[in-house]
C-alpha cells in the first residue's frame, strides 16, 4: 500500500464530496494551499498533527483518511468458500459485513422478469440483495452482475441502479441501509 497516495485520494474524495474549496480545506487545517495540493496528489508525507486537522476539518475520522474506501459493489457467489460456523442445529456462512450508524430496513422481494431501472438514492444507502430462488442481473446500471440462486450482491444505491429477473421465479431477500444524517 503506497500510504501517501491513499491519503491524497481520500483526501480528495472527501474534500470534494463535502464541496470543500483546497483554499478553505487548507486553512481550517492549519496548512498551505501548496502543502494541500500536494498532499492530495500523493507527493506529500504529511505528519500525524496535519492529518488530524484534516480529519478534524473534513469531520472524519483518522482512519477515513489513511484506509482504502470499501468496495462499491460487493458480489458473494453461492459457492465461494466464506467464513462459515457450524452448531448443533445452525450452519452460518458470513456473506456481508456492513458497517452501520442508521437503519436498516428488510424486504421480501419477487422480481418478475423484464427491468426495473431505480434512480439513484440518498447518499450513504447501501443496498444488500441475497438471492433465495432463480436468476437475476442487478447492481449499479453502468456495470450490473448476474446472480444465480444462493448469490449475493452488496452496493452503493446513492448511484443509479437495476433489477432485471432472468427466470420465471425470483426471490431475494433486500437489505436497504440508511446512514443516520
């Protein structure tokens, strides 16, 4: 992992997302509009102290700043070798794990066969489909995944997105997760 690159990164994507001039992010930091740009092109090395006002001032966390954004689109195939934890009369097999501050909200869903195209949500929500019988396509509309039966799928819903059923029959439970705002 090249640490200053993914620090200029999110530093970007954060600062823009926030609709944050270099100009303002750079003086609620204590730093210069250099230091900054440079910073956000992955050429600095900035100190611990500049990366806490940084956070402090994009009202992040610190680790926001020094991770990897998760994975947009998450996809689970029915076969892949998750965790799994056996008792004596519960199998479970670990498909997701989403990080949450909100609600979340749990469907039963039928999805016929044609498309249904859904305008982008609310920043923040995530959407989680597990497929419990048939075959679909669904994910963000500019790159949708086909899901067989067992599959999962989990994704940022702030962005356009599709159902489409491939099969007579489809069933899936839906997770629809909303940050607290």
């Amino acid at each position: 992992m090249d640490l200053p690159q993914v620090v200029g990164r999110n530093v970007h994507r954060l600062r823009t997302a926030a609709g944050i001039s270099l100009a303002d992010l750079a003086s609620a930091g204590g730093i210069s509009k250099t230091t900054l740009h440079g910073i956000e092109q992955g050429q600095g090395n900035p100190t611990l102290s500049t990366l806490w006002a940084l956070a402090t001032a994009l009202q992040v966390s610190l680790g926001e700043l020094l991770e990897e954004p998760a994975a947009t689109v998450e996809v689970v195939r029915a076969g892949d070798g998750r965790p799994r934890v056996e008792g004596d009369a519960v199998s479970a097999r670990l498909l997701h794990r989403i990080r949450l501050r909100g609600t979340v909200e749990v469907y039963d869903i039928a999805i016929a066969e044609g498309t249904q195209h859904s305008d982008a949500h609310l920043s923040g929500v995530e959407e989680c489909l597990v497929l419990t019988r048939g075959r679909v396509t669904t994910g963000p509309a500019d790159s949708p995944t086909d899901l067989a039966e067992g599959d999962s799928i989990r994704f940022d819903a702030a962005r356009p997105h599709l159902y489409r059923g491939r099969a007579g029959h489809n069933r899936a439970v839906l997770l629809m997760v909303h940050p607290d705002n």
